[in-house]
C-alpha cells in the first residue's frame, strides 16, 4: 500500500478474523461513514471517531516536535494501535478497525491495513 492511507472498503475490513467493526472518520474526529458485524450504536461510533481524531493529534504533535527539534522525521503520520483488555484499535489514515484481540490474526490485519 505504500504507506498510504489504507483504502480497503468497510466491507472489505470487516471479513478479517476479529474484525467486530470498522469505520471512517474526518481528520477533525467526525464520523464518516461505519459498519459493524455487531450492534455497535452510531452513538459508540461517534464517540470512537472523536477519540481517534484526538489521538491523531496528539501524535501529530509529537511529531511535529521530534521533527523540529531532534531533527527525526516522524511526518506525515500514517498508523496507529492501540490494545488493551480484550481489545485492539488499528488507525491507518482516517481509517480503522476495532478487533476482538482473541478472534483475530493481528499480523494478517496489520498487513491488510497497510501497517506492516
């Protein structure tokens, strides 16, 4: 994928081991469009995109900082995880998935994703 935002369909996302919902979202953190394999509420959407436009950010912040002032170049940003309890976020782009950790094949989700 080039390290690209990813581009597979919600569709496409949703067939991978695990995979309980995925979802678009604007850079500013407002749901674009979302599917789910279960009865995930628009509400938990909403909420979902919000937080992964924080997160994004956050780490563009950072980013930005290492850049300027440890001369690293960490920009533009293009993935990120998150895994607790018995669940893992994928961002890539403005685009992602939310992972039933125990169903899913992480490393074949990441690839598809674009991430590895």
């Amino acid at each position: 994928m080039d390290r690209k935002e990813c581009n597979l369909s919600l569709d496409e996302l949703l067939k991978f081991d695990g995979v309980m919902a995925a979802g678009i979202y604007s850079p500013d953190g407002k749901l674009v469009d979302y599917k789910s394999n279960t009865d995930m509420p628009r509400d938990m959407a909403e909420m979902t995109a919000k937080f992964c436009g924080a997160v994004n950010l956050m780490f563009g912040a950072l980013a930005s900082a290492y850049t300027q002032l440890y001369k690293m170049n960490w920009i533009p940003q293009h993935n990120w995880m998150y895994s607790g309890g018995d669940w893992t976020v994928i961002i890539s782009g403005t685009r992602g998935v939310f992972v039933e950790s125990s169903k899913a094949n992480l490393e074949q989700l990441l690839k598809g994703l674009g991430v590895c």
